[in-house]
C-alpha cells in the first residue's frame, strides 16, 4: 500500500512537471509573439495583405499586358452660384468660367501597350469648343522614351533609355510585379523597425505597442527601405521602369516637414494575443480602428471624437455608417460589386452642408482576350446653406481591343539635351496654359 502511494505521488508530481514546463514554453511563446517588434511587424504585414487583395480585385480580361484602349471623356459641370457671384470679383469670374468651358471639353485618351514588341503609346487629347487645347504623347520605343507636347516641342523628344518592359516579359504580369513590390516593402518596413521606435504598456485589458517615429526617424526608415529596393535586383528592376530615375531616389527632411512626430498604437487582447485595434496620432488628430465582424474607424481632434465609421461587409457588398461626434447620423457609403460592375454611392449631410457622391462603372460586351468596352459614370452635388455651390458629372465611354498597332515617326526627334527644360516642367507649363484658356 505504502508503495502504490508513493508511484501515485510520484506520477502527480510527474504531471505536474509536464504541465508546468507546457505552460512555460507557452509562456515563452506567447511572450515573444505578442513582443513589440512581433506584433509591428504583423500589423505591417496584415495591413499589406489587405492592399495586395484590394490590388487582385481588379476584374480579369484577359488583355492586362496587351491591349489598346480608347477613352472618350465628357463633363457637365454647373454651379449658379459661383455663376451669380462672377460679376462680383475676378476670382470668382474665372471660376465660373473654368466650369462653364470645362463642359464644352472633350477629351480622347488612347493607350497601346505591345508587351512582345516592347512598346508603348499615352496619347492624351483634349479640345474646347472643337478646337485643340492640349496634346501630349509619352512613347516607348526599342528601349527608348519619347515625348510631345504640342506647342512646346516640335517633334518628339528623345528621353533616354527606359527599362520599363525589362521587368515585363513572357515570365512576368504587372499584377504580379506590383504583389513583389509590395511584398518587398512591406519586408523591408518589417526589418526597419528599430528597438527604438518601439515602447510597450498596459491599458485596460489591452497590451499596447506603441511605434514612435520623428521626422527625423521617418527619413532614415523610409531612406532605408528605399535603399533595400535599390539592392534587391528584380525589385529595383521594376521601379526603375516606372521612375528611369529610381536609383537617384531619397527621402529628405523636406518631404516630411510639417508631419511632426507620428505615434502608431497597436492594441493587442492581452488572453489571446490578437490584435484589436490600430491607432495613428499625428498632432492633435487621431484615427482609430477597430478589428472585429464590423469595423469602426474613429477620427478625434484633441481627444475628442469628431466623426465615427462603422462597417459592415457582406460578400460583395460594404456598408458604412457615420455619425458625429452625438453619434447622430450624418451619412452613409455604399459599395457593392460584382465580376463586371463597381458602385459607390455617398451622402454625408449635416445642418449646413450636404454632398452626393456617386459612382458606377462596368464592364460589357467582354470577349476574353480579345475585347470590351467600359462605361464609368461620376456624379457629385454639393450644397451648402441651401445654395447647390456644384453639381455635374463626369463620362468615360472606353474601348479596348488586342490590336497593340503603334504608327508613330520618331526619325525627326531631337534630344532631350537640346531642349534645356525637363518634361515635368514642360506639362507643368502645358498645364497652366490650358488652365489660362479655360478660366478666359
């Protein structure tokens, strides 16, 4: 008897060790996967995640690499108010000038693109009243960029190399490269969390990670992501073919001037490890969000809740609800959609002002691979203490085909070094001619 009582203690106390050495490697576990560093990184990686299947949602026809497609854009903008104030100062003449001739535009935007053959075409034209306004071309020719600008250049000008379709080929789609990029940053941001940046504390029944980052900090953060693009070959393949001028690119201090120190709270359940809310403070605003089956955003200036957004997703529908700071409605978002149409319709109303947003595009007539043609359809009215300041909208009636044919001469172009101003500059310049016009 005095045996089997002992082997009974024995195999207790034999338990009991398991257990306790069970729970402490737990304890180790759910130590170090709810540890400052971890949990930024998740929040990162959670958060690209998102962005890479907002990118996949996009509808598939089988002409994503080869494709011609023919946009015409038409607008019917009003506003009698602005309309009646034009004989009370200039400023509000050429506004409502710039409306009215707004309405008499019409602009056709063509874009080719010829995956096997390395070349591409933008052809931007717009003209008033049937008359030209504005042309601009952007070509891509055997590995060499050119561009026009009409009134400005003669003839195309030759820009350089560009490496834009070494990073598109027979192996490679532009979804896909845009899924490495993000990918690549958001590794990248992951590894650049400095121990620095990162704080932890306790409030309520959340653990929070806090990421502090000056402007200071966010230069060196963004500078080193940038730099860890730069040495990965096919990520920097990739950008440079966007932007020839990649490898030159850097964060100064000017470019974050202003934004001050940007607090990132992430709110983790302190029983389970998951992550229940984001926070991002900059100055005196914040904006909050809520993970769960229903969504809530909320925006506060100084601590004090300004306006609240709850939404609810069911399959291919999102509802949004806001209400102010008395949780007292003041609008609603609706976006639905389905494999060959997207809405979007808004209405945010309040004691003083009220706008309606509206947006509906689709796909018809969809033969994969060979062609399709897209209508997309924006409204917008705006009122204000009961006088409507702008109401309008805006058509784009799109063809596209398989027919990647591009007939431009370039045998007369000149150098970009001949010219002594850059194409930024030149459309820029382009830009404020045409604005000059339309406000006349």
């Amino acid at each position: 008897m005095e045996s089997k009582g002992k082997s009974q203690k024995q195999k207790k106390i034999i338990v009991i060790f398991i257990i306790s050495l069970i729970l402490l490697i737990a304890g180790i576990i759910l130590s170090y996967f709810s540890s400052a560093k971890y949990v930024a990184k998740r929040a990162v990686k959670v958060m690209s995640q998102n962005v890479i299947e907002l990118a996949n949602s996009r509808n598939q026809t089988g002409l994503e690499e080869n494709f011609k497609t023919t946009s015409t854009i038409k607008v019917n903008l009003q506003s009698d108010y602005y309309q009646a104030l034009s004989s009370l100062s200039t400023e509000y003449q050429v506004l409502s000038n710039l409306l009215r001739n707004l309405s008499n535009t019409e602009t056709q935007i063509t874009m080719i693109q010829d995956q096997q053959n390395k070349k591409m075409l933008i052809n931007y034209d717009t003209k008033l009243s049937g008359q030209p306004l504005a042309n601009v071309k952007y070509l891509v020719d055997n590995a060499t960029e050119y561009y026009y600008i009409d009134g400005l250049t003669q003839s195309y000008v030759n820009n350089g190399n560009n490496r834009y379709f070494e990073s598109l080929n027979s192996t490679t789609t532009t979804k896909e490269n845009i899924e490495y990029i993000i990918e690549k940053i958001t590794e990248s941001a992951a590894n650049n969390i400095k121990d620095e940046y990162l704080s932890e504390s306790y409030e309520k029944e959340y653990k929070k990670i806090t990421v502090t980052l000056t402007e200071n900090d966010m230069v060196e953060f963004l500078n080193n992501i940038l730099e860890e693009l730069k040495k990965d070959s096919k990520a920097n393949q990739i950008l440079t073919g966007y932007d020839k001028d990649f490898s030159k690119a850097k964060v100064t201090k000017k470019d974050v001037a202003g934004l001050g120190t940007v607090t990132i709270n992430i709110y983790i359940d302190k029983l389970i490890g998951q992550i229940k809310k984001y926070e991002v403070i900059s100055d005196k605003d914040s904006i909050t969000y809520y993970e769960g089956e229903s969504k809530v955003i909320e925006i506060r200036n100084n601590d004090k809740l300004v306006t609240k957004l709850d939404i609810t997703s069911k399959e291919d529908k999102t509802d949004i609800k806001i209400t102010d700071e008395n949780n007292k409605s003041i609008g609603s978002i609706s976006i639905s959609k389905t494999s060959t149409n997207y809405d979007i319709v808004a209405n945010i109303t309040t004691e003083e002002f009220s706008a309606n947003f509206g947006y509906n595009s689709q796909i018809t007539n969809l033969k994969e691979g060979k062609s399709y043609d897209s209508g997309t359809t924006i409204s917008l009215d705006i009122t204000a203490n009961n006088s409507v300041l702008f109401n309008g909208t805006m058509e784009i009636t799109s063809t596209t085909t398989n027919d990647t044919t591009i007939n431009e001469d370039v045998s007369n172009s000149v150098l970009a070094s001949t010219v002594g101003t850059t194409p930024s500059e030149l459309v820029m310049q382009k830009f404020a001619e045409m604005m000059m016009r339309l406000g006349s």
